[in-house]
C-alpha cells in the first residue's frame, strides 16, 4: 500500500472541496480544463461529475484512481 506523508497542521482536502471549487468555474474555464484530460472521442460533459472514467484518456484516468484512492473511494 502506498503512504503518504503527513504533514501536522493540514487539513485533508475533500472530495466535497473539489466539487465546490470545479462549479465556481464558468463553463468555458470548466470545457478547457476538461479537454486537456479527456480522450478525443469522448464528447465534453454537459452535466456537473461525477463523470465516467471512460471518457478520459489513459495518464488522467490512472491520476484519477490515485486520488480517489488517496480520497478513501474504491472506485473511480
């Protein structure tokens, strides 16, 4: 299992963070960031994520599974 370093005096950053910061982007700050990391196939979300991991290319799909790990969730 891979373990992370704690550092004293942080606090965990959420999933529920993560979802609050990515809606405060207008949709076209939300389009570019997401077509750096989706596959060229995939059609750009029209709803707000979860999204499925299919539409992502192989590097952010593997990112992805790390951090939802690192999360506590066991699936992506």
């Amino acid at each position: 299992m891979i373990q992370a370093p704690t550092i004293e005096n942080s606090t965990p950053f959420s999933y529920e963070a993560l979802v609050e910061l990515y809606q405060k982007l207008d949709f076209a700050k939300r389009a570019k960031t997401l077509e750096l990391f989706l596959a060229q196939d995939a059609p750009l979300p029209k709803k707000n994520p979860p999204y499925p991991s299919s539409i992502f290319l192989e590097r952010p799909k593997q990112i992805i599974i790390v951090v939802s790990y690192l999360l506590g969730y066991y699936s992506d």
